[in-house]
C-alpha cells in the first residue's frame, strides 16, 4: 500500500542529516564506494522498520548515506537473490524521499573478446530474461502515483554520452543466480548481449516509472565459461576479487574528469 512506502520514506527522512539526490544501488565490487563518502550515516537493514531483508548470507546489507563529490547519496548494496518486488519497493521510497537520480551498478560476466575483465561497460540497453518469463519488477500491486509503464528507453542519455567518452558501452543481460551458467551463455550471446549479470535490470525498470534519471554499468570481473567441459570455471570470489579492481579503474576514471567526479556526475 502506498502508506507503507510513505511510512519507510518518513522513517528515513526523520533519521538522515541530509537528503540525498543520488541513490548508488550497486552489486558486488562497487562497495568501496562506500568509503569515499564523506560524512557517513549507515544503517543496517535490520535497524529500520519493515526494510525488505535478505535471506542470502554473508552480503552486506546497509545504506550508507554521505556525499560524494559535493552531491549527496545514499549507497545500498542489493543482496543476491533479493526479490523483485523489494527492488520495486525500495527504488519507490528514494522517489519519494525526493532523489532525482538512480545510479545501478553490477558485477558482469563478459560474453564477448572486446568485453574484457576489468572492464567498465556502460549498459546501453538491457535484455530483461526474467521478465520473459513472467517475472517482472512491476507485476503486483501499481498505484498511478508510481508512474506509467513504458519502458523504451529507460537511461538518461546526457548522462550516458558524458561516459561514452571514458567508458565502452554494451547491452547487459540478467539471469537470477545465483549458480553461472554454460551452454545457456552461449544463447545470451546469440541473442545479442555483451555481459551477464544477476541484477541491474529490476532496479532500471522500476525507477523509469517513477520519473528517476537512470545511469547503470557493469563492472566486468570475468570471461564468461560457456564449454562445460572447460577447465576454467567462474566462481564468486574471483568475481568479487575483479571487481575490486575494477572498482579501482573507477577511481582512476574520477580524475580524468575535471571535479573528480565519477562519469555520471561530470560536467560536459
Ligand atoms: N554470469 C552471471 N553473473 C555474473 C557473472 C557471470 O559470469 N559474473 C559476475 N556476475
């Protein structure tokens, strides 16, 4: 119901110094982020009232709020296997906390030669598989409020042309984990993606309802395996080893813009 996003949306706006403008919802490796906020304030998901909790083990589950590069933001890390409709929930409440701007990162598997691990890939479109399968972000209770569905085109592309000149650009695919995949990859890549990834796409389709400017990447942290008999084969902590490193390729992308800002934050 609509009081329930209001009553999270007062809850957060009773506890937070300051308003953010940007929330950064990010997937494995983009963490470190985190600690480039100035004047954080974080919270556990378990300390605020009726917040969707994860049911995965071991990821992190807190909102930093701070300020990045003079803007402020709030960092949230969506745990693995988080249901859609928390996705939906949460990007709702940051619309109505009063945020302008929604930042979507994730960790990928790259489907392509000139998708390289270390990569940062601007997402230029998405292939929503799970949608295809009936399951969506927006199915379920929809009030006008929210928005209109019409998902052409979900990304801001002042922001998107503002990376282009850093970063190369590919269409992203989502699959919801949280085992990788072979042969099915191989399918991905016929049907035109460049990366894999297991989350991303819910967070875009649920904000451009809402009016939100939308700006998301992967960070690429891995070739993707797709020979079963292969003696390569991805696992977790190599992807979230790379995308540390990646993340860092971020930074080293803050000071070739002018302010030190990341691609989404720097002027033309
Ligand atoms: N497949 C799916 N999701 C991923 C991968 C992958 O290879 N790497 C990081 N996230």
């Amino acid at each position: 119901a609509y009081e329930d996003y209001w009553n999270m949306a007062e809850w957060l706006l009773c506890c937070i110094k300051y308003q953010p403008q940007e929330p950064v919802i990010c997937g494995s490796g983009f963490g470190g982020l985190a600690d480039k906020l100035t004047q954080p304030q974080v919270f556990d998901y378990s300390e605020i009232p009726s917040f969707p909790q994860s049911t995965a083990p071991g990821h992190a589950v807190r909102l930093v709020f701070g300020i990045l590069n003079g803007r402020v933001c709030v960092l949230m890390q969506v745990p693995c296997q988080y249901l859609l409709w928390k996705v939906t929930f949460l990007v709702r409440v940051f619309q109505l906390i009063g945020v302008d701007t929604l930042v979507v990162t994730n960790a990928a598997g790259g489907l392509r030669p000139r998708v390289e691990v270390g990569d940062i890939m601007l997402i230029c479109d998405h292939i929503n598989l799970t949608g295809f399968c009936g399951q969506n972000p927006l199915t379920g209770p929809h009030g006008e409020r929210f928005g209109v569905f019409a998902l052409c085109d979900p990304r801001d592309q002042t922001m998107r042309q503002k990376a282009l000149s850093a970063w190369k650009e590919g269409t992203c695919v989502m699959l919801t984990g949280p085992n990788f995949e072979t042969a099915g990859c191989r399918l991905l890549q016929k049907w035109g993606a460049d990366a894999v990834g297991m989350s991303t796409v819910p967070e875009v389709t649920a904000a451009q309802p809402c009016g939100l400017r939308v700006f998301s990447f992967s960070l690429i942290t891995n070739k993707v395996v797709m020979d079963h008999k292969s003696l390569e084969k991805t696992n977790h902590r190599e992807a979230l080893e790379a995308g540390k490193q990646a993340a860092q390729k971020l930074d080293a992308c803050h000071h070739s813009c002018h302010q030190h800002s990341p691609p989404w934050q720097c002027p033309l």
